[in-house]
C-alpha cells in the first residue's frame, strides 16, 4: 500500500511553533523527496499540468527528482515558473494539481507542492539559476507591482528578451509574498528575497519607492520615459469593513494593516521600531487564507484568538491545511457566527463585541448556502482587538490617473483574461487588480499571459 500513501512531511510541534515566528512546515530531504517522486506515475495524458495555472511540465520536473537531477528538475519548473520556492509554500494544490492527479482516486495524490519547493530549496542552496534569454529585442517594457503577477510577468518577458524595469511603490519589493503572508508560512530573508534576486538575475531592474499615479503616471512611462508596453500588476491592498456600529473603535484593525506591521516592517520583533498591539483576546472575521494568517500571527503575539466565521468549517474558504494548523496551535473557531457590533470602553478601546448565531439556507448564486440570521441568538465574546479579514479591492489611484482605462464598478481594471490587453492600448493588467483578491497562482497565470500578450503585441 505504500504507492496510496504520500510520504509525509515533517512540520515543527504545534505548541512550540504557536511561540515562534519560524517556517512551520519543515519540507523534504533528498530522501523523502526521491521517494515521494517514484509515486509519480508519469501519466502520457497528465492532468496535473491541466490544473496548474502556469502550466508546469509537472511529470517533467519529476521525473528528474526521482534521478537526484536537482537542476534538470528546477529548470524545468523555471520555464513556466518564476516563484517555485513560494509556489511550493503557499500555492492551493489541492484544489489545483494535486486535484487533478491520477493517485488520488484511490488514495493520497502525488505531493507536487512539496516536491516543488524541495526543487526551489535545494537549487537555491546549490546556487543555481534560472535561463535567461539569449537575444535582447531592444524594446522597453514598464512593470507597476512587484508581487506575483508583476514578478511573473517581468521574468517571462525578460526570458523572452524585452528590457524590463519593475516599478514598486513599497520600499521593498515582494508585494504580497512580504506584506501579506507570515514569516512562519513564506520566510522573507530565506525565500522571497531570493526569489526576487533570481528574477533580477535575468536582466530585470527595480526600482522601489515609485508610487504610479503620484511620482510619475502610466502616460508619462509611455510618452516621455520610452516604455512601449506596460503591465499593472499592482494588487488590491485596499481592505474592506462591515460598516457595522462601533467599527470606528481603536483596536480595530484590517488584516491588511496587521499582517502589514508584522510581516513587511517586523513588528512582531521586539527590537523593530514599529508599533504592533499585542492583544490579550483578538477575534478575527473572516474564514479566507488572510483571517487564518491575521489569527495565527496574533496567537504568537500572545493573544487567545477567535475566529468568527459566518458559515460552517465545509464553507470555510482557507486551505485546509492552514485551518488544521490553525486548530491544531489552539485557535477557536466561533462558526455560523456573524457579528452587529463592535463595543469600546469610556476610552475609546475595543471591550467586547456583540455577534448573532446563523443557519445555512438555500444556495445563492455561486452555489454556496447563504448564511441565515436566528433570531434572539446574539451573544457577546471579550476581547480587546477585532481584525477585520473580509477581503481588498485595488486602490483607484492608478486607474484614475491613466487615461482611457476602463474599470468596472469594484474599481477592478478591466483586462482581457487570455492576454491582459486592457482598453488602453499598450497596457496590460493582470492579477488582483483585476480579479481582486485572490490566490498567488492565480496572479502569476495572469502575469505569464499578459506577458505573452504584450510579446505579441510588440511583435507587429
């Protein structure tokens, strides 16, 4: 029975990960990750390709490992992927290429994410780089955003031969992969810089510190700066509330906000100069991959956490692997609860917060089952501090200093899915900017489709 059950992956304990900042899960060695790849059937039709969003030659880079040819295997992830040491961490496989595998019918599917980013560590160890390009085409390429669809896209038309220059509005470059997502799921120093310093390494400047819309526009960029195509790829970092009573009270956070201290300006470090609060209980609405990160971060700060969540654990959008981490490092889960209100003290501070039990009714129109108040159920949970993980739209400041570029009415750019092309000719948009919130795959597909569009755009 061996080839049903993957080989398992060693992960820090628990309760002494729920006091630290380090990488939770701990990945294969070269032994656990050859033996895992011999479970690879190296299907002739394989499906796995089909549900990744950057079409990685997944048997391909396989097939390698099962070999020990740690370069052949990252090569082959290079070509589709620009992020595979993030790719491996954070990515939804099991909705996505693990979905799809053949093994998982009759047991445990191939674990692809965890072979991926054993390709990306030990490659990174080794020192090894991905294929640049072997010709330049002279022709100047803007991109706004350096999270994952700005990174993706820069590498690919890089790889291609284009002059790319990566503008970033932040003081470090990452995006999300540093702003959003926890040391102990994506460590900063250890991946993501690394990550970032590969796609340089392909010819790719940055510049940090350029707001788009404010120290120079996207009209600029293209008539004075001799940039022929541009691709937004600025995310949506503009978070949303409940607008419920109370919600004004200090020791109310957005989840953008909080994750935003800790992560990018290393709050949760007692020697940072940045202010965090270190709640005693925080509840965290919302049941999305953010609100599991918001709750586990204000855990290690030393909170008692609830997670108030408006439908049941099945609903829950998180991966599960995070929620089972979640539990598992002692975060309660208030399900099928809604809050009304936020209440705060004579000085202003959050005290408390009044919620009301739901049921599920019928499916509204993404098939889900709409939550439903039951009256007279309210009840109140203490605390001192209220994260609010409900989502993020993109921040209008890019579309409303462009012009003739079309947005629709969540102030998302509005782009062509298979090439990016906007309305606006030479400009292309992908990822949270124009989906909003959604996951780093996602976002990098989108970056590795505009990038094609724009080649054949510059192409004619």
């Amino acid at each position: 029975m061996d080839g049903f059950v993957r080989v398992p992956v060693r992960e820090q304990d628990a309760k002494v990960r729920a006091t630290n900042f380090e990488e939770v899960c701990l990945g294969y060695n070269k032994e656990e990750a050859e033996k895992e790849a011999l479970r690879c059937l190296n299907c002739k039709n394989p499906q796995c390709v089909q549900g990744c969003p950057v079409s990685i030659d997944i048997p391909g880079f396989i097939s390698k490992v099962k070999t020990g040819d740690v370069e052949g295997a990252y090569q082959t992830i290079s070509k589709s992927s620009a992020l595979p040491a993030v790719c491996g961490r954070v990515c939804p496989q099991e909705s996505q290429c693990e979905g799809k595998c053949i093994r998982g019918i009759k047991g445990d599917a191939v674990s692809i994410g965890k072979l991926e980013r054993y390709v990306a560590d030990t490659a990174r160890e080794l020192g090894i780089k991905p294929e640049g390009a072997k010709e330049k085409k002279g022709k100047k390429v803007a991109v706004i955003g350096s999270g994952p669809s700005g990174l993706t896209c820069a590498g690919d038309l890089a790889k291609m031969g284009y002059d790319v220059t990566i503008f970033e509005a932040l003081h470090e470059a990452g995006g999300v992969l540093v702003y959003g997502i926890p040391e102990f799921r994506l460590p900063k120093t250890a991946v993501v810089k690394k990550e970032i310093e590969n796609v340089k390494s392909l010819g790719v400047k940055l510049e940090t510190d350029v707001v788009i819309g404010k120290s120079v526009t996207i009209d600029e960029l293209m008539e004075k700066e001799g940039f022929e195509a541009v691709f937004i790829g600025s995310g949506a970092g503009l978070p949303r509330f409940m607008n419920i009573p109370g919600e004004q009270a200090m020791g109310v956070f957005s989840a953008n906000e909080f994750l935003t201290r800790s992560n990018l300006m290393k709050a949760f470090d007692e020697n940072s100069r940045t202010p965090i609060m270190r709640p005693k209980k925080c509840v965290v609405v919302g049941g999305g991959n953010v609100a599991m990160d918001a709750a586990r971060t204000a855990l290690r700060l030393g909170a008692e956490v609830h997670v108030v969540y408006r439908r049941g654990e099945e609903e829950l959008p998180a991966r599960k692997e995070e929620v089972g981490h979640a539990k598992e490092e002692g975060i309660i889960f208030d399900l099928l609860t809604n809050p009304v209100e936020i209440h705060a003290d004579e000085n202003g501070w959050v005290k408390g917060i009044t919620c009301i039990r739901m049921e599920l009714g019928e499916p509204d129109e993404s098939g889900r089952r709409s939550p439903v108040e039951v009256p007279g159920s309210e009840f109140e949970i203490e605390c001192d501090a209220v994260i609010m993980s409900l989502g993020t739209s993109p921040n209008p400041l890019i579309s409303s200093t462009t012009q003739g570029l079309e947005v629709n009415r969540r102030k998302c750019i509005v782009a062509q899915e298979d090439n990016g092309q906007t309305s606006k000719p030479g400009v292309f948009a992908g990822g949270d900017a124009v989906t909003g919130a959604a996951t780093v795959i996602l976002a990098m597909g989108a970056g590795k489709a505009a990038a094609k569009g724009i080649d054949e755009y510059l192409s004619k």
